[in-house]
C-alpha cells in the first residue's frame, strides 16, 4: 500500500479550518493556500477581538509565541518545528508596519472573500495590502511580488472603493502615483524609498493613532534600557577549553535566525571582556586568586601538592583573593544589568558564551580546590540562566583541540563542569562528532525547552517543559 503524500501546507490548512469552524475571522494577507509549494511564512489578518481564540487555536495545532508585539504593536509571531522545518505564523490585528496602520482592519475583514476555502483579502485591499507592504517594509518592489502586483492593477481603476480605503489614511495621490508608474517604480528602487518615506510622514500626521503607536514603540525602547519585566529567556553555554563552544555557538546561533528566531550574543566569561576595565586595578594591587606554588604541582613538576599558607602569607593571599572575588563580582553585575538585561526585558533570546558559573572551575585554565564554598556562595547571588547547557567531548578530542592543557587540567575541568551539570541541571551536549550531529541533538532536546520558555515568558505563566526526557545530566563519556 502506497503512503498518502501530505500536502506540504497541511498545518496551515488545518488550524485555518477550525478559525473557520469557530467563526475566528481572519483574512490571508499575502499567500495563497491553494499553492502546492511548501509556504515559510504564513501572513494572516485577525480580529483584534478575537485573538485569544486564536492563540489557543495556535497553540493546540502547536505552535509557540516568540514574539508578542512589545516593541512592535499589532504584530504576533508564533513558529512550529514540523520534522526539522520551521512554520512561522505572521500573525497581524491591523494592517500595519511599525506601528503605522495604513488600511482599515475591521473594513478588510468584513469584505474578506473565500477562495479555494480559504479567507483572502478582497482584490481591491488585497493589491493596497500588498503594494504599502512592499513600499513600507521592503522600500522596493519586490520581483515575487511584481508580476501579482501587476495582476491585481487591474482593480485601480475601481476608484469609489479604492478611495474609500485610502483617503482616510491620506494615501490616494500616493496610490495614484505608483500604480501610474509601476514598471518605472519596479526599476528603480531609489523611487519606491523616496516614496517609503513620504507615505510614513502622511500615515503620522493624518492619523493620531499611528502618532500614538510611533511614540509607543519609541518610548518602550528607552524604557526597556532601564526597567521593566523579564520577557526573553537567556540560554548560557559553558565547557571546559576545546569542547567547540565558538563552533558549537555559531552553529546554533544561524540556525536559530534561519528558524526566525532572533538572537543576541553576550560574553559572560569572568576572565574576559571586561567593560569596567578592572584589570588594571587588579593587576596593579596584585589581586590573584591562585596560589603561585600550585604551578609546579598543575604542571607535573613536583608529585606532592603544596600545603595551606601561614601566618601573614595566608591574610595576605586571603585579601588578595577576597577583593578579586568582590571585583569580579561587581564586573559580572555590571554586565548582566547593561549587557543582559535590556535585552530579556525586549523579550530577546540571549546567547552566552560562558557564564559567572565558569570560576567554580577554578582560576581560567587552573584548576583550585581552596575558596570553593566562597566561589559557590558568589554563584547564589548572580540570575540562573533559563537554559544551561555543558558542551563536552571526549579527552581525546579536546586534547587535540587544545594540547596545551594536560592531562590533570583537563581531568579536573571536565569533572567540574560535570558537577556544575548535575548542580543546576545543565544540559549536557556531546561535541566529540560532527557540528551536524551535535546541531540535531540540540534541536531534539533543547529546542523544545527553549520555544516552551519564549512562549511561557511572553504570557507570563510558568512553562511547561515537553514530559520528553530533554535533560541529560551525565557527562559525555567522562
């Protein structure tokens, strides 16, 4: 028995047949559903009314909220993983970019049209739609849109209609002048961004609305700089020196954007990109938390390891570390509230490399067993990240990726991120094979985690983690 081909747009095709079954309206803005070329990116319209019902239609057909239209209103973005392909819903309630509405909502729903079983624009908002959406957005007309937009020209000369949709909004001359010249505009993409600019101009001075929403989103900029609640999640990558985090972190880093979802990268490491710069405070005051005479001991060199200090050496080195520690810290603090913060309150997915959680290891590359419980006590003061994940790798590989570390070092480093694993409940992520393999294994395990915690922090409920067994506390091989 031959398997049934599915249709590449079933999903679609599925959550648009139960809006239609519970009378959610909505309109397509640019794709045609009868097309039997997989769609990407799924532009619909829906009543500002009606949103909840479709949130929850959403999200029994599986898709997770990534964007809630913070910083830019009326706008929705939810995405599906359907067997390593991402479906992305550009959900609007207005016709609008950036806060500027330039076609009336309730007046396109109401004169929806349905074709092929599906709700569409009629052909009239249907060619303002999409010509305002290709002048504003792209500052161009596109060439996958030129030959419809063409098409559709035809419907200019229904002037009443046309006039009735643009004169609120101030746009007739506008309309008037690209429909005039279309082929010019469409070759001449300098004209179409001259045009961009005065369409916005005439959008804020006709309508107070998009005034208000242009001083919404702007005002929600500078805001969000200074305080506000968390609506982003920050995902930090840790792992002992060649277990492949830059490789690791780009990897994912593009096939996060190449999903749709937009990311931000910081440095959390404690021995780098420092924006206080207190290295030169610690390097004049001497201030180091590692003992001088466990060289020797780290390298091989001698077989016994060097006893506690005494006296006036022990305060002395004890000052020293203290007052590193509390510099550090001060350095750490200072990062997340002017490197982090900002951004989880944009709702941003934030991407770390390293994290303060790297000096339980020791002191960079050295591995320390003395102020361990002070180090731990410095870790309980600074946020959890969201999502942790260890990246480790076989003691071969690493050591090929780095053979400057020795045996011991390397030993002490992946037995530490181990723990730190199991501590916080890290992920563990095995880079021993190809960025490929490792790549899949994030999508299968943390991915999930990751959209359930986007969409958990933009409704403000706790996220409730997929009951698959994402986590893997034990180390890769260790």
């Amino acid at each position: 028995m031959e398997k049934m081909i599915q249709h590449p747009n079933t999903t679609y095709r599925n959550l648009l047949a139960d809006l239609h079954e519970a009378d959610v309206q909505y309109a397509l803005l640019r794709d045609d559903m009868r097309t039997d070329k997989p769609i990407r990116d799924l532009d619909i319209l829906v009543s500002r009314k009606q949103m909840a019902a479709f949130d929850s239609f959403a999200a029994s057909h599986g898709f997770y909220l990534i964007k809630d239209g913070y910083l830019n209103p009326c706008k929705r973005v939810y995405l599906k993983m359907e067997e390593g392909t991402p479906l992305i819903l550009d959900v609007h309630t207005e016709v609008i970019f950036r806060g500027l509405v330039f076609l009336d909502s309730k007046k396109a729903l109401a004169n929806r049209q349905r074709v092929g079983g599906f709700y569409r624009l009629a052909p009239e908002e249907f060619l303002i739609s999409l010509l305002f959406h290709n002048v504003l957005a792209k500052k161009r007309i596109q060439q996958k849109h030129a030959s419809l937009l063409f098409d559709l020209m035809m419907y200019a000369k229904n002037q009443q209609v046309l006039h009735a949709h643009l004169k609120p909004f101030g746009l007739q001359k506008i309309f008037e002048e690209l429909t005039g010249q279309f082929e010019q505009m469409y070759k001449q993409p300098a004209l179409v961004r001259e045009i961009a600019k005065r369409t916005q101009k005439k959008l804020i001075r006709r309508k107070f609305a998009n005034r208000w929403r242009v001083w919404q989103i702007a005002a929600r900029e500078k805001k969000v700089k200074f305080f506000g609640k968390k609506r982003g999640i920050i995902v930090t990558f840790l792992g002992p020196d060649g277990a492949g985090k830059s490789t690791t972190i780009d990897a994912i880093r593009d096939r996060l954007k190449d999903i749709g979802v937009s990311n931000k990268m910081a440095y959390l490491g404690p021995w780098g990109g420092s924006i206080l710069n207190l290295q030169t405070i610690i390097s004049l005051l001497h201030l180091k938390p590692y003992r001088d005479d466990y060289k020797a001991f780290d390298k091989g060199r001698i077989a016994k390891k060097p006893g506690p200090l005494k006296g006036m050496q022990n305060v002395r080195f004890q000052t020293r570390s203290v007052l590193y520690y509390a510099l550090l810290l001060f350095e750490m603090a200072t990062r997340w509230l002017v490197l982090v913060l900002p951004l989880l309150r944009q709702g941003r997915l934030v991407l770390s490399d390293r994290y303060f959680y790297d000096i339980l290891t020791g002191y960079k590359n050295k591995p320390i067993d003395y102020h361990v419980k002070l180090r731990q006590r410095l870790c309980s003061f600074y946020p959890k990240p969201d999502v942790g994940i260890v990246l480790d790798a076989s003691p071969e590989v690493i050591y090929a990726r780095k053979p400057q570390l020795t045996e011991k070092q390397l030993q002490q480093s992946r037995r530490v991120y181990a723990e730190i694993a199991r501590e916080y409940g890290f992920y563990v992520l095995d880079t021993s094979s190809t960025v490929e393999d490792t790549l899949a294994d994030f999508e299968e395990r943390i991915l999930p985690e990751i959209l359930v915690r986007l969409d958990g922090r933009k409704k403000n409920i706790v996220a409730q983690i997929p009951e698959q067994p994402l986590r893997n506390l034990e180390p890769a091989r260790l």
